[in-house]
C-alpha cells in the first residue's frame, strides 16, 4: 500500500529518501526498544518497588513541566521548516533560542513548586536534577530539522549511540550498587548525550549552529501557532503522566513502582502507532498537496491500521500479563498482573487518538484541540482522586483507558470542526481491520 503511494504522489529521488527514512526510523526505534527494555529490566529488579517507584514518580512530576519547556513547538517547527527550505537557519535558531528560555524559566517553576508541595527534601533535590534535562531538551530542534527534511540517519544514530553508552553506564552502577541518585543523574545525562549526538550529526551533514539566527517575528510566529498544541500537550501530559503523581501522593511509592512496571511495557506497544504517524505523515502531507480525494481514502487506511495492529499486540500482552511481569521483572512486580491486563489496551485508544492527532495538525485544525483534551485531563483528574483511594492502581488503569478514548475519540464527535475525524475513526470498529489484512498479505508478496 505505502509503496504504490509513495509511487503514484512522490518523485523517485524524493521516494528513495523516504525509505530510507523509514529504515532508519524503525532500526531506531527497534534498537531504543531493546536498549531501553534491557536495561529498564535491570535497573527495575535492582531497585525495587518502592525506589523504582519514587524514581518514576520524579520522572513523571518533571515531565508535567516539560512541556512548558518545550511550547508544542516540534510539529509546528517540522511543518515551517518543510514548507520554507531554504530559511532553515532562522527557524532552527529561532526554534532553539526560544525554547532555551522557556527551559530557563521553567526550571525555575518546578524545582519551586517541588519545594512547596513536598515535605521530603530528598524528592526535591531528585527533581532538580532531572529538571536539568529540560536544558539538554532544546537540541531536539535538530532532531526536527532532519525530520523535516526527511533525513534522519544521523540522529537514528546518535540516538543509537545513546542507548549504548546509557546502557553501560547504568550497568556500572548496578555492579558498582549505586544508590538511586546516581540512576536520576545517569537519566539525566542521557538526555545530554543523545542532544551532542544531534549537535555533531548537524555538524556533520549540514553546517555550523553559528549560523542559526534568532527573528522575533518568527519567534512570535511559531509560539501563536504552538500555543494550541502546547496546552493540548500540557493537557494531554497531565492525564498520561498525572496518574503516577497522584498515586505517589494518595498511595505509596511501591504502588507508583507497580504501576509503572505495566506502565513501561505498555509504552512499548505505543510505539508502534507513534513509528507509523513519524513515518507516513510526510506521505499523507505530499498526497493531499496532490489529491484531497486520495489523503482521505489514505488517512482512513492509516487510522485503521495504526489501531488494529496495536490491537492485536494489545490483546496477547493482556492474555500473557502474567508471565510477561515473571519473565521480565520476577515475582516481586507479580501483583501489577492485573493492572497490565487492563493498561495494555491503553495502547489501542493511543492509537486511535495520534492517528487522528497527525490529521489535525496535517489539515490545519490543531487550534481546537485543547478542547478534546481537556475532556481527558479532567476525566483523569476527577476519577483518579475519587476512585483512586478506594481501588488503587486497577483503577488508575481503567481511567487511563477511559481517559484516553474521551479525549482522542468521543470528544470529537462535539466538536465540528473535527467531526469528519470522528466520522473516520467510527469507520475503524466497520470492518477496518480488512486494511490491516490487506497491507500484511501485500508485504508478504
């Protein structure tokens, strides 16, 4: 299907590019699974529930400010620098500067608002340096340029390079049985490794960052057009990460750790829609610049696609909860069973919402989304600080599902802008899993 696209909508050097974008997207991301599951797997086991848990719930606290720092900014720069090829140096310098000041000032804001709410010093200080990351976080306007421009075997590689290096030296901390301040720094300076990455691929391939410039007319530019995809974001980050928060403070540390146990391996198979939105966006941008009739015939095959395949994945990790969790983690995470039966079809209402998510933005309609995802954040919110005390973290897990389908699917349908978007998602549950069929039996000839 990808390739009879690709054939009748792309130029033959323009198609060359894409796959081997798509070659190095899925080694990538096939590499950074392995990487990141090895690795979590021993870093998991050796800490802990309870340490386990107290990390992720730093990682989550820092990740409710992140997106402050980052201003929705990556697909809107992505959009511009496609469109305006040739002014690459004042949209990625521009991009960059801004979000250096952003990540300044929100530092600020949250190792302050750590101070006030919590008691524990200790979690504070674990805040702060992790926050850091928010700095090392800017180098991600490389990382977008190569994606506008279709090129991203450097970055894949850096980002490569990045898990081997962090690998190693989270094993050497095991050996060496580091306390958990040491694994907090050593995931901070992941982040530090992966943005030189970046910064010497860019180097390399296109020229010296002295050249990027910073236009305050562009700056204003890209932040009113971001400003709708970063109170979506904010939205969205807050009923995808506030969970774990709210768990750390309402129950314990060791349920935040369970929970992020299934939390981990569910965020396994949300990559699979997230590869499939990376890699056919640019295709259903070139399609719909040639045919409106082809992008919605082609937009309705991506969607069905995306959400049966992560179905499918979905459903065996549910049946095999159990022995996922012995084989992976051991008998001390054997009671997060259940809470990953039910988390891994959170996977599928992802699936359903980024496919959809990548269309918004294609079209031009991101500005009303902050309406379906404030539908999820207060569905989250709510239901988490009245179920949660008295169910645990089963009930985290139904809410995030619940959560998840209110804001990507069934707000859409009160929202008239997006209506035909929920119109193509309905379509899924009408027999769309023939286009999943029907891709795999073309991929096998």
């Amino acid at each position: 299907m990808l390739k009879k696209i690709l054939e009748k909508y792309v130029s033959s050097a323009y198609r060359q590019k894409i796959y081997s974008n798509l070659f190095w997207s899925l080694s990538g991301k096939l590499v950074n699974l392995l990487g990141s599951l090895f690795v979590g797997i021993l870093v998991t086991r050796y800490l802990g529930p309870e340490q386990f848990g107290l990390m992720n719930y730093v990682i989550s606290y820092v990740m409710l400010f992140q997106i402050l720092a980052s201003f929705g900014l990556d697909s809107i720069e992505i959009r511009e620098e496609a469109r305006n090829k040739e002014e690459y140096n004042r949209y990625v310098g521009t991009a960059f500067y801004t979000k250096l000041a952003l990540a300044a000032a929100v530092f600020i804001l949250c190792v302050g608002t750590s101070l006030f709410l919590e008691a524990d010093r200790f979690t504070t200080c674990m805040v702060a340096l992790y926050s850091l990351s928010m700095m090392a976080n800017c180098f991600s306007v490389i990382r977008n340029y190569f994606m506008a421009i279709v090129d991203n075997e450097y970055i894949v590689k850096s980002e490569m390079a990045r898990v081997g290096i962090g690998a190693l030296i989270k094993v050497l901390l095991i050996i060496f049985d580091a306390g958990l301040t040491w694994f907090i720094a050593a995931t901070t300076f992941d982040t530090l490794l992966v943005a030189g990455g970046y910064l010497m691929s860019y180097i390399k391939k296109i020229g010296s960052p002295g050249a990027w410039t910073f236009d305050i007319k562009t700056a204003v530019f890209l932040l009113k057009e971001s400003f709708p995809l970063m109170l979506t974001s904010a939205a969205v980050v807050i009923y995808q990460r506030i969970d774990q928060v709210m768990i750390g403070q309402i129950l314990n540390n060791s349920a935040v750790g369970l929970f992020s146990v299934a939390a981990r391996i569910v965020d396994i198979i949300i990559y699979i829609p997230f590869v499939l939105s990376d890699t056919l966006t640019p295709v259903l941008v070139s399609t719909r610049e040639k045919s409106e009739e082809e992008y919605r015939s082609q937009a309705q095959r991506f969607i069905n696609i995306s959400f049966w395949s992560t179905f499918l994945i979905a459903l065996i990790t549910s049946a095999a909860s159990k022995w996922i969790l012995l084989l992976l983690f051991g008998q001390q995470y054997i009671e997060a069973t259940p809470v990953l039966a039910v988390l891994a079809f959170k996977s599928v209402t992802v699936a359903l919402s980024s496919s959809a998510g990548k269309m918004l933005i294609i079209e031009g309609l991101q500005k009303w989304a902050i309406l379906r995802d404030i539908t999820g954040c207060i569905i989250c919110v709510s239901l988490n600080l009245i179920l949660l005390p008295h169910y645990g973290i089963l009930a985290a897990a139904v809410i995030a599902i619940l959560s998840n389908l209110a804001a990507g699917y069934l707000s859409d349908a009160f929202i008239p802008a997006y209506r035909h978007i929920f119109v193509r998602q309905t379509k899924v549950f009408m027999g769309g899993w023939k286009d999943l069929t029907y891709f795999l039996k073309q991929n096998k000839q």
